[in-house]
C-alpha cells in the first residue's frame, strides 16, 4: 500500500471520528463520504455504490446501523425425561 492511500485512510477515519454525530440523522443505512463530507446515503448498498462511482472523487463507505442495544436470552432449563435422554 502507498503512503499516499495510507494518508487517505487516516484522513477518512477522522473525519468519521469527528463528524459521528451527524450519523445519527442516517441510521440503518449506508453513507458514502469522503474528507469533505457526506457524498451520498441510501438504504440499499448498490445505489449508495453506483451515485459515490458517479460523483468521481476518492470515498468510503459506511454502515450506520444505530445504537446496539445488549441483547438479553431467557434461561431455559433442561430436565431428563428418561434416564440419559435430554429434552431442550
């Protein structure tokens, strides 16, 4: 990788970084942009790919998927029916 897509990287990482809260008005979908801001944000990945293509200029895409929230599972108990026979 040259220094210069190196360089690229980083800028785009910060300005990620720096602008997340603009992100919250895109939740659940895929934001292309690039240092200088937002190019385009769609629900579907194609469209998002196919409108940042036409705009011509360096870009990364992004998934906003919202704030994750911690999942909980029930417990489930298992019990023998019959001697070494295990029923969920």
């Amino acid at each position: 990788m040259n220094k210069r897509a190196t360089q690229l990287q980083y800028q785009l990482c910060n300005w990620l970084n720096r602008n997340s809260q603009l992100l919250v008005n895109y939740q659940n979908q895929y934001i292309a942009y690039n240092t200088q801001g937002i190019i385009v944000h769609s629900y579907n990945l194609a469209e998002t790919l196919e409108l940042a293509k036409a705009s011509r200029r360096p870009f990364a895409i992004y998934y906003w998927g919202g704030e994750s929230k911690q999942s909980s599972l029930p417990l489930i108990r298992l019990r023998a029916t019959k001697p070494n026979q295990w029923s969920p």
